[in-house]
C-alpha cells in the first residue's frame, strides 16, 4: 500500500461541529470529483485516495469500458490538485484480485452469474478500503454514489435511492450494513441528474468534468467477458438440451453460457413451434445447458442464504413483509412478499420477473429506503415443465 498517512486534527487537537476525516475515493471520473470537491466545501478535511486495484494497469481507457488505469490514477490526482487536499495512491490490486476477480471466475465455472460490483462494494470499497480509514484515523469513507443516507428518528441510518432515478446506485449498494452506512458519505444523493454534477464539474475547472462514464466490467476491458473466461475456466465440451432433457444442440462449455442469453446457440434441433429459445439452467455438475421458451424465463418466487439488512433489520423477518425487489442495478423495482424461512430470505414477487440467474443480487426495497440484499441461489420458474 502506498502514501498512507494520518490525518491531523484541527483546532489543536478539538473537532469542530459537524467537521469529519474523510477520506475520497477518487476514481478518476467526475462523479468521485465533485463528490470529493463537495465534502470539503462542507468544511471537512478530505484526503483524496485512488485505488490501484490491477497489477498491470493499462496505459489509456477505450473510450468508456475499463477503468483504474494510469489515465485515471492522473485525472484522479489532477482533481484533487484542483481542490487542494492532499492525494495518494494505495495497492488493493492482491486484495482485489482474491475477492472480485477470482470470486468472479469461481462463480461463472459454477454456472452463476455474479455482480462484480457488488462484490467490490462489499469486499473492497466499504470494507477493505473502510477498515484501513478507520484504523488511520478517518471518520467517512466518501463516494460520487448517487444514494442517500438517512437517520430515522432513532437515529439509525437507512440507505434510500437518489434523487436522480435514472441514476440511482442505491442497488450496487445493497450490500452495505448499518456499521459500514455510519462511516459512508455520498455527497451526490440529492443531485437531481448528471448533467448538473457535469456543470458543477466544468465550473470548478475540474478536466474530468466531460469524461465519459465508464461501464461494462472494469476488468475486461474490451467488454468480451466470454473470451476472457475462456482463457480461466477449463471449458468442455457438452450437450444443450430442451426441458425434457432432449439434446438439441452441442456446446463448447456450459459456463461461457447465462440464464436468459437467445444469441450464439447454434442450436441443430429447431423448436417444434420454430420460435426462439432461450438459456433457462447451467448444469456444471452435468455440463449441459438448458433451453426452453421465452415464458419459461419468468420466474415466481427467488431465495437465497447469503444476506444482509443494509441498517435496521425488518422486525421479525420470519414474518413475511411488503417489500420490492429489484434484480438489476437498472431493472425497475416489482412489488413483493419477503420472508426468512430455513436459513433464507425468500422473495415472491407480484408480478414473474424475467430471467434471473442464480448468482445475482436481489436487492430489496420498501418505498425508497434499501432494506437488504440476497445473492440468489435458487429460482422457481412460473412456467413448470
């Protein structure tokens, strides 16, 4: 790890009123900026830090896939050089590399389909980089997250969505517990858009203020995540068949292959109603892949034994409760039932939700406030076979 330093205190040694050690991670996008610029017009003392998470970081982004480059490492420091608080780089590469990139293989050659930034949300971002604030001294842990954080009148914190909906990252953030909310601060939660979080960034002479958002997964870069598994996960060869278990076609290996994919089957077999078919199943045990209808893809009810409560838990979450579900970072929220039974948060959507994949993250929500989060183990298809 690299730069770590120990805040200083202000006012010989007193904490002002309302002032905090925060500590900004700056990606080296505009959003990360502004947040950070925002956090000291606030009056905190803000120490900027990127986070080198790749062992071999490319030179220059690709327009807007990858990220944590040198290209950005430099608009990071060039940012925080702007808003004069002092920047440093720290090595997360190994410890990203043990919990998002290797997680990220285990579970595709399990035939999952994980959310890596989920995984770094939890792993890296809000626990890994947090424990290091904390021991160094810091009170917050800030981000250019579009989410809020609100303190009930118990003053228990609950995360809630932005106010930009089209922006909203509250689902990405799912993940966190009421301990990791205390010490999170995310400046941009009320920006109605990313147009004004642009202006501000242009107005504060801030060079990322036009820089394209990066998407896709930061690690593969050139957006092939099937050729980049292909070269980490022993791929054999194997049948794809129907729901009665008739082979319809060969494939090169079942976990290059996701719930819901219709493109680049090669199916041999047409359906006998010619219309398209879709992923319904990865079977790694068996390696084969299964195929089936469109509507066999709706799913009635989704469980998982590995969640969280993001702040106060539900009262008694044996009772089943009114919730909404919410599959995709950019899918739209269903009205459900929750429950904890046997170990597992079980959700019953109102509506089938569309090809959900075990692996995935079901974030769960009442009204705008993030209750929790499961990772999907297990689904029912509304459609039997």
């Amino acid at each position: 790890m690299l730069g770590i330093c120990r805040p200083g205190r202000a006012g010989g040694g007193e904490r002002r009123l309302g002032f905090m050690r925060v500590l900004a991670a700056m990606s080296g996008g505009v959003d990360s900026a502004v947040a950070a610029a925002r956090a000291v017009d606030a009056g905190h003392e803000v120490v900027g830090v990127h986070l080198a998470l790749s062992r071999m970081p490319g030179t220059l982004r690709t327009g807007s896939r990858g990220c944590c480059t040198i290209e950005d490492s430099m608009d990071a420091q060039r940012a925080a050089n702007v808003l004069g608080i002092p920047y440093y780089v720290w090595d997360f590469s190994e410890r990203f590399k043990a919990d998002v990139v290797d997680d990220f293989i285990a579970e595709y050659a399990a035939g999952r389909t994980p959310n890596p930034c989920m995984r770094c949300n939890e792993r890296i971002k809000f626990a890994a980089l947090l424990d290091k604030a904390l021991e160094l001294g810091f009170d917050a842990v800030c981000t250019g997250h579009y989410a809020t954080v609100v303190i009930d009148e118990n003053g228990d914190r609950e995360l809630h969505r932005s106010a930009a909906w089209a922006k909203d990252q509250s689902y990405v953030l799912g993940v966190l517990t009421a301990d990791q909310l205390a010490h999170s601060m995310f400046p941009l939660g009320a920006t109605p858009s990313k147009a004004e979080v642009r202006a501000e960034a242009a107005a504060r002479g801030l060079g990322v203020a036009a820089k394209p958002d990066s998407h896709d997964i930061c690690f593969i870069s050139d957006g092939d995540t099937r050729g980049w598994l292909a070269e980490r996960v022993d791929l054999q060869p194997g049948a794809i068949v129907d729901r009665d278990g008739a082979v319809v076609g060969q494939h090169e290996g079942s976990q290059s292959y996701t719930v819901g994919q219709r493109r680049g089957l090669g199916l041999s077999v047409p359906a006998p109603d010619g219309r398209p078919r879709f992923v319904l199943e990865v079977k790694t045990r068996t390696n084969e892949v299964v195929v089936g209808p469109k509507e066999a893809l709706a799913t009635a009810e989704i469980g998982g034994s590995r969640f969280t409560w993001a702040g106060r838990p539900p009262a008694d979450p044996a009772t089943p409760f009114d919730c909404e579900v919410q599959i995709r970072a950019h899918a739209d929220p269903v009205p459900a039932v929750a429950v904890v039974m046997n170990g597992e948060l079980v959700v019953t959507p109102s509506v089938p939700l569309d090809g959900v994949a075990p692996g995935q993250t079901a974030v769960i929500y009442v009204g705008t406030r993030v209750l929790g989060q499961c990772t999907i183990d297990r689904t029912v298809s509304a459609v039997p076979a």
